[in-house]
C-alpha cells in the first residue's frame, strides 16, 4: 500500500511506471478521493524490494504539475489480506 493517490495528484500510470521497476505488478487501486493507493506484485520479493527502495522516497510530479510540494512515498507491506463478505451483501 502506498500513499500516492488521486487526491494528492498522483495518477496511476505514475505509480505503474514507478513501481514496475521493481517486478511484475498485477494490479494498482486508487480510490477516489483518497490519498492512497493498493499496489499488487505477483512475487512477495519483488514487493519486498519496491518497498525498501522506495519508501521515505519523493515521488515528482514534474514542473509542469500544479501540485506542490511532491508528495513523500510511506510504504506498507501487507502479504495478505483475508476477509469474509457480510451475509447480506
């Protein structure tokens, strides 16, 4: 999980190009309105890795973006989540 999201002007064609440095990404969520995002690699290393490379990292927007200053990467590392759907959903 990162911190980048729509909210703070991070799109998620940034994030892909960013991370996919790092190993085979399966899926980037951003929600709307939300200052984070979901970053799925399909191997636990290549996650491991993106994350002690890049967390505490600036992630530039470039000069021509009107967000200011650049937003810092926090990094989360989660090697699973589960979880059950209410019944009545």
């Amino acid at each position: 999980m990162a911190n980048g999201g729509l909210s703070n002007g991070v799109e998620r064609e940034q994030l892909w190009s960013l991370f996919a440095k790092y190993g085979c990404i399966m899926d980037i969520v951003l929600k709307p309105c939300k200052p984070y995002a979901f970053i799925s690699f399909s191997i636990i290393d290549e996650a491991m890795l993106a994350m002690s490379e890049l967390n505490g990292k600036l992630l530039s927007h470039g000069s021509d973006h009107p967000m200011s200053p650049d937003p810092q990467l926090y990094l989360l590392y989660v090697v699973e989540c589960k979880f059950t759907l209410p019944m009545f959903y």
